[in-house]
C-alpha cells in the first residue's frame, strides 16, 4: 500500500510539472483559416495568418499567434500567451495567459477575473480590463486605455509618442483607472492624453499628464 501510494504521488508530480511546462496536445499551422480548440481540448503552438484563434471554455494552449485575424479566448482557458496583427484579442472570465499579451491594430479585452502573467499591449485599439490582474505593464501608442473597477496592474502603464509622421491633429487617448484599481510603477505619458483616476484607485508616480480625479463609477 505505501508502494502504490508513493508511486500514485510521483505520477501527479510529473503530470502537475507536465501540465506546468506546457499543453499536451498538438500544434495547428495554417493558411487563410482559423482554428478552433474545442471545449476542455488541448492543444500546442496555434498559427494562421488570415483567419482567427478560438479557445474555448476550459482549453488549453501553448501559443496563439495570427496575422489579419482576431484571438478569441472563453472563460476557464489557459495558454502562454497570445499575438495578432490587425485584430483583436478577448479574454473571457478567469482565463489565464502565463506571459503576454499583443495586438498591432487591435482591442485588448480582459474580463471579470483573468489574469495575465507579462504584459498587455497594442499600437491601435482599446485596452480594457475589468477585474483583471495583469503582471506586467499596460502599453499603447494610440488607443485608450480603461482600467476597470477592482483591476490590479502591476508593472505601471506607457503610452508611448507615435513614430513618423503624422496629418492634422490628433486626438489625445483616454485613459481612465476607474472604481478601486490599483496600478502599481510609473504611469508614463510620453504624449498628450485624457487621463481620469478615481478618488478611490491606487496609482504610482504619473510623468507627463496631469490626473482629472473623479467619484463614481465613470468621469
């Protein structure tokens, strides 16, 4: 009995480093076509260019990566982390990216409880997180950001100056760290923005904008 039960932990332990170090399943390469991973499924590298990445609930990954196409992860899943080019990327409730997360030309959704263990980042697009950790920095050139109620960033935010030239003038980001959040660092504006920090959100050192503080739920 003492045999069978040590040899019973010694398989959990490899099955637990296992299931650390990564999915089990097999990895999908294609070309104009998405690729769907099935509810509870596993799955290694997912690449497409020209179509979108569906991660359904419970799933789990190594990668998804895609060009002209959208990342669409549902609640309960887990991956290590997740990367488009003009196109979305939507993580549902709990689900859980190890390292980071990236779009060029793209929105950036967090629901209620996912968690994010690098960072979250785009050029163009909307970043919004909604009682969500992220382990490392929020960053964007020109899209808004809004840190939802009860979200925790904690490796600061960048909004960093558009490179190249640009026409006419262009419209500042908003960026709104709402009802009890908490941004750990610097929050570094290297552009003008439209920044508004709720009288009850914890943040860092703000360089280059000035803070609109606001009650309530929205400014």
């Amino acid at each position: 009995m003492v045999m069978r039960t040590l040899a019973f932990a010694v398989c959990a332990t490899f099955a637990a480093a296992a299931a650390q170090a990564g999915s089990t399943g097999p990895d999908i390469d294609k070309v104009n076509g998405s690729i769907r991973v099935e509810e509870g499924q596993l799955a290694g590298d997912l690449e497409t260019v020209n179509g979108s990445i569906y991660l359904r609930s419970h799933a789990r990954a190594d990668s998804a990566d895609t060009v002209n196409g959208s990342i669409e992860i549902e609640d309960d899943t887990e991956l290590k982390s997740a990367e488009t080019v003009n196109g979305a990327i939507s993580l549902g409730a709990r689900a859980r990216v190890h390292d980071t997360v990236e779009s060029v030309n793209g929105s950036i959704t967090l629901d209620r409880g996912a968690d994010v263990g690098g960072k979250v980042s785009n050029v163009n697009g909307r970043i919004r997180t909604e009682s969500a950790r992220v382990g490392g920095s929020i960053e964007t050139v020109s899209g808004d950001i809004e840190i939802g109620a009860g979200s925790r960033i904690e490796g600061g935010i960048l909004v960093d100056k558009p490179s190249g030239w640009s026409w006419g003038k262009q419209r500042n980001p908003r960026v709104v760290i709402g009802p009890d959040a908490v941004v750990q660092g610097r929050l570094v504006f290297r552009r003008d923005v439209d920044l508004f920090v709720s009288s009850s959100a914890k943040i860092g050192a703000v360089e280059g904008a000035t803070p609109t503080m606001f009650s309530g739920a929205t400014p």
